[in-house]
C-alpha cells in the first residue's frame, strides 16, 4: 500500500506547491495560457479561416469542455493534472521495485526547466504532452510483453497529446519508434496504434491545408526561436538541462546561477550511468529505441544553435508548408527529459548501490534523498506559480458586455491595438496573447505578427496582413470590411481619429470601446462544415472509441479477477 500511495502524495504535493496561487479566485493570463469563463464552440474555433492552425483541436476542445465546467474550474483542472500526471507517470515508468528511486524519477520529471519555462508562456497543450508521454512508453511497453488492456492505455496517451500539433507529431513518432518488433500480435497492435494516432492528428492536418495561407513561415523566425544560452554555458548545455528556452522572460532567474551547468553535466553523467540498468529491465527494443531518441530530440532541438542549423531550418520553413512546427526546437524535448529523469533515477540507484556496499545503508539512502531533492534546490523558483508570476486575477465587467453585444450581432471583429500580445494594468502588465478571440466567440483578426527583442517575424494570416498594411497607411480601420471594431484601451495609446471614422459606438466602458461599422455587408454565404469539421468528427469518434475500449476492459478483467478467485470459505 505505501508503495501505491507515496508517489500519488509525491505528484500531489508537486501540483500543490507549483500551483499554490490558483487557491486564490479568478483567471490565470500568462502569454498563451488565456481561458475565459465561457468559450463559444464556434467554427473559428474548429478551424480557422486563414491563420495556421496552431491551437488546433485545443481550442475547440477548451471551448466544448467549456460548455459544461467554467473556465476558472477548467484552468485548474488542466494545469493540476499536467504536474499530478508528469510526476505520476515517471514514478510509475522507471524500472525499480525502490520506492526512493521512484520518487527520484517523479521530481526529476515534473521539476524541470522545460516544465518551468513551457507553464510560464502559457503552452499548457504542449505540457498535456509531456504529462502523457511516460504513460505513453509504459503502455508501450505493456502492449511488447501482453500486459492486458496496453493497447487502449496507449490510445489514451496519444489522444491526449494530440491536442496541439506538436504533441501529436511526438506521439506519433514515439509509436512508430518504439512499437514495431517481433512478440505476439505484433502487426495488429502497430497498425492499430499507428492509424488512430493518425487519425487523432487530422483534425489540424486538414485545418492547414483548408486554411487559406500558405502554411510557410518567416525565415527569421528560426533566430527569434532558436535555443539560448540562460547562464555562462551557452545553449547547447541550456538544453542539456531542459532548458534553453527562446523567451528569456519566461526563464526562472535560478538558470542564471553559475553552478547550474555544472549540475547540469553531473546529471547528465549519472544519466548515462543508469542507463545499463535500463537496457537490463526493459524489452531490449525499447531500451534500445528510447535513447536514441532522446538524442534525436535534443539535435533537433539544438539545430537552431549549431553552425549551419539555422540556415537549415530557414529554408525549410520557408519552403515545406507546416515546418514551422520544427523553428521553435526546444519545445521537441520531450523524450530528451524523459530518458534523463529515469536514466538519472536509476544512475541514483546504482550509485546508492555502491554507496551501501562500501559503507552503509544509510549513506545510499542519504544519496538518493538528496537526488530526489536536487531538482527543488536548482529550480527553486517554480514553486509558488513560478515565484509569483502565474497571479489569477478577474475579467474586467467590460469584456462580458462586448461579448454578449457580439454574440447577438455576430461578425468578425477587428481588435485593437493591432498586435498579438497585449499588456493590461489589471492583470499586472503580465504580456498575454489577445483574449478576444477566445473571449468574444466569433472571427477575430490580430495582427500575427510576432516580436522577439527587436526581431519581427511576419504572420501567415493574409487578412490581418490587409489590416496591417491599412493601418500603417493611415486609412479608416472600416474599410476592411469587418462588422466590429474593439479597441481595448487599457493595452495601448489613444488612437488617431483617422483609423476610427465611420465607425459607430456601441459601449464605451472604462477598458473596452465596441466599433459597428455601418458599411459592413453580410458576407455572401456563412462558412459551412467541411473537410475540417468531418476530422474533428472522426478525431472525437476515435476518443470515444478508445474511452469505451478502455473501460470495457477494465470491466471484463474485474469480473475475471472474481470469477477466477476462491470461493468464500474455501482454499482453506
């Protein structure tokens, strides 16, 4: 029992810890993490008319679970999960029968830089995926050596991470990586997992080719994203840590430590100690698979920072439409993180080992508390949401307003000032990415283009590039064609009169003013499901199958349990 419990209390004091400030009421709005108290499941939402599909199916997934849990109640659930799960998931995946050792994995896992710097720009999707991906390589692992009821658990994990783009592209790869071998059923099980996580991928792969941009990106993107150095080592030894991150205002201070890359190797070295232990209690294939991997995502990740790498990615990014998934490398981490946290674990086995033998068990048992502690001591400033920055705060009454005036009226909506990120004095001036769209349920054009340091890369939306190019040349906003026009005061300078004309208020409250536009003409013909909206149908009716395979063994193997134990009062 205390072998159960200890890595449940181990996951549930990480979440506890990390996300202490969501105790307190309201909304956490932090770059890309914006959650509103009612998302409106409209057809923007499935796919988007013209930008590319990066918060796709996350989005129309937030909007649907919206439908029933408020999004103050969703926000917590989604993010407790992503720590309780990551902890959980390595605790249960490393090979031990020690329970110290699984603790080690736990906080190794769940205590990382890449944890730390993804939660605070707000890529919860993308940590979704990292909380899936140990229980994906176990379920792995179950269906290689016929642990009942593997195959739906592998499904599950899969289906979690595919809800970015990112984290389906990682789980496919993973099973095509890891599941192919020689054992019983070996073919049903690889194509089944293969075709279903395709299948879970398409809701985004027919948005980007339905979207009206080109899918290539900007070039000079590959710079604004590639990895950097946090402390005096430079990038590559940044990422060794799982760091590295592009945004260096998301970076926790303690990555500037002088000590940190010193640290860093030495968890790199026991890593690589544990890893003999790995290829001894895992299928050979996987052992064999993982690690190489591993190493295949830290290249990628690094290619940004290597001679030649950037030049590289440029190209491709500009030339294969959707590479621009590969610009930002750090974020394809993932199975890196996870081989070191259980590679690390079980080096900290060894080592306690060796420790025990020499001298006594106290001096192992000492070691590995202190390895199990050492992820804490690096990164102390997770704790307590990121030291303070993850602050819920409250929607300001105006947003309320607009958005019930839009939703009575609906049309696309321009939101000003014209920028992607805004800042605003209630939320703390905490940089967050345009709530508008999430917030207002209808097309909202933002200007996408993205601003890194003094770096511009251009957006692929060809219709807020229109706005873009009316704007700077001091023309009426209205001649867009858009029915609404937001300003958001509290983000930005007055306006000049010129870009306003024509326009009619609507509601003009202390943070918001709502622009009609008299001129504005409905569009010919609403936007009708297509090919998207029949992906999202099938990607949803792939879930529920999986849902109901999984519960449905789980119920055949209770009733097996107890049909093949002893009768009461016999066996003696």
């Amino acid at each position: 029992m205390r072998e159960r419990l200890v890595p449940h209390g181990v996951a549930a004091a990480v979440a506890a810890v990390v996300l202490a400030p969501l105790l307190l009421p309201g909304y956490v709005l932090r770059y890309d993490m914006v959650f509103v108290p009612r998302q409106a499941l409209g057809w923007e939402v499935i796919a988007p008319a013209s930008a590319l599909p990066r918060a796709v199916p996350q989005d129309a997934v937030v909007a649907l679970a919206n439908q029933v849990v408020p999004g103050w109640l969703l926000q917590r659930l989604v993010l407790v999960a992503i720590l309780y799960l990551a902890a959980l998931g390595a605790a249960r995946l490393v090979p031990t029968d020690r329970l110290a050792v699984r603790v080690v994995a736990a906080l190794g896992y769940a205590w990382t830089p890449y944890l730390a710097e993804r939660l605070l720009v707000g890529q919860w999707g993308l940590l979704v995926a990292y909380a899936a991906l140990p229980w994906l390589v176990r379920a792995v692992i179950g269906v290689r050596t016929g642990v009942p009821g593997a195959l739906p658990r592998l499904l599950l994990a899969a289906a979690a991470s595919a809800i970015t783009p990112t984290g389906g592209v990682l789980a496919l790869v993973a099973i095509a990586v890891l599941l192919p071998g020689r054992y019983a059923g070996a073919a049903r099980s690889v194509s089944t997992a293969l075709g279903a996580t395709v299948l879970l991928n398409t809701p985004w792969l027919v948005a980007g080719f339905a979207s009206r941009g080109s899918g290539r990106s900007d070039p000079s993107g590959v710079l604004a994203f590639a990895a950097r150095g946090e402390n005096w080592a430079g990038p590559l030894v940044a990422l060794a840590g799982t760091g590295g991150i592009w945004n260096g205002q998301t970076t926790p201070a303690s990555r500037g430590v002088p000590l940190v890359p010193l640290v860093t190797v030495l968890v790199v070295a026991v890593a690589a100690y544990g890893v003999p232990l790995l290829r001894r209690r895992w299928p050979a294939a996987v052992a064999g698979r993982l690690g190489p991997l591993a190493v295949a995502s830290w290249l990628v990740a690094a290619l940004g920072a290597l001679p030649g790498g950037a030049d590289l990615l440029g190209w491709l990014v500009a030339t294969v439409p959707g590479a621009g998934l590969v610009r930002d490398g750090q974020k394809l981490l993932l199975p890196y993180a996870l081989v070191l946290a259980v590679g690390g674990a079980l080096g900290a086995e060894r080592l306690a080992d060796r420790l025990t033998a020499r001298f006594d068990p106290v001096t192992g048992r000492v070691l590995l508390v202190g390895a199990a502690l050492l992820p804490v001591m690096l990164l102390p400033d997770l704790a307590f949401g990121g030291a303070g920055r993850l602050r819920p705060v409250g929607w300001p009454a105006d947003w309320t307003a607009v958005s019930r005036l839009v939703e009575q009226r609906p049309g696309e909506v321009i939101s000003l000032p014209f920028q992607e990120y805004q800042r605003y004095a209630w939320n703390g001036g905490q940089v967050v990415i345009d709530p508008a769209p999430r917030y207002l349920g209808v097309p909202v054009l933002i200007d996408d283009t993205l601003r890194v340091g003094g770096l511009a890369v251009a957006g692929e939306d060809p219709r807020a590039a229109r706005v873009r190019d009316l704007l700077a040349a001091g023309a009426p906003v209205s001649v867009a064609g858009s029915r609404w026009v937001l300003v958001q005061r509290a983000a930005g300078p007055p306006l000049p009169p010129a870009t306003l004309a024509g326009l009619r208020v609507v509601h003009d409250g202390p943070e918001l003013t709502l622009y009609q536009n008299p001129s504005w003409s409905a569009p010919p013909a609403p936007r009708r499901p297509g090919p998207v909206g029949l992906a999202h149908l099938l990607a949803g009716a792939v879930v529920l199958g999986i849902g109901f395979s999984a519960a449905a063994g789980a119920c055949y193997r209770v009733v097996a349990s107890r049909h093949a134990s002893p009768a009461e009062g016999e066996g003696g």
